[in-house]
C-alpha cells in the first residue's frame, strides 16, 4: 500500500511531463517592476491552453508552456504585450525532444 502511495504521484508528474513538449520564450521591454511582470502574466495565463509561466523581472523573460497540441501566435503575444503597455522584443517557440 505504501509503494502505491509513493508510486501514484510519480506517474502523474511523469504523464504531464511527457504530454506538454512545447514552450515559448518571451521577451518583452518597458518591464520596471513586479506589477508590471504581474500584469503581462495575467494576460498570458487567460490564453487557452497556457499551463505555467515563469518570468524574470531583470530580464523581461516570460517562460510560457501549453498543452499538448496547443500553440500560440507571435501575432496574438504582441497584441497582447502591446494592450498590456508593452513592446514584444522575442517570441520563440521552443519544442523540447524526449
């Protein structure tokens, strides 16, 4: 009963692991502190299908990952970064290969 209890979680961690292979690099300029980060990750996180977003203030990098067979327009991240008061200077997608 023990192993199944420690076992569970590893399978759930391994499956959403394997099924969400494609994230997207985001730069954007203007960012001068944690609200406005804040802001451009609410944006982001109303998109369909958008999982997790790490950024970096410093930078102005937004790490996006999706779901599976999900993916997102450098045309709908600038209208986006635009509305939010920003500029876009990167979008890249980034496949990862298991």
């Amino acid at each position: 009963m023990k192993r199944l209890f420690f076992l569970l979680p590893l399978l759930f961690f391994t499956s959403q692991a394997l099924a969400e292979d494609v994230h997207y690099h985001v730069v954007v300029s203007g960012l001068s502190c944690p609200f406005c980060v804040y802001g451009v990750e609410k944006k982001l996180k109303n998109l369909e299908g958008v999982v997790d977003i790490k950024s970096e203030l410093e930078t102005g990098e937004f790490f996006v990952q999706v779901e599976d067979g999900v993916s997102l327009s450098e045309e709908t991240i600038k209208e986006l970064v635009t509305k939010a008061g920003f500029t876009l200077v990167t979008f890249e997608e980034i496949v990862l290969e298991d």
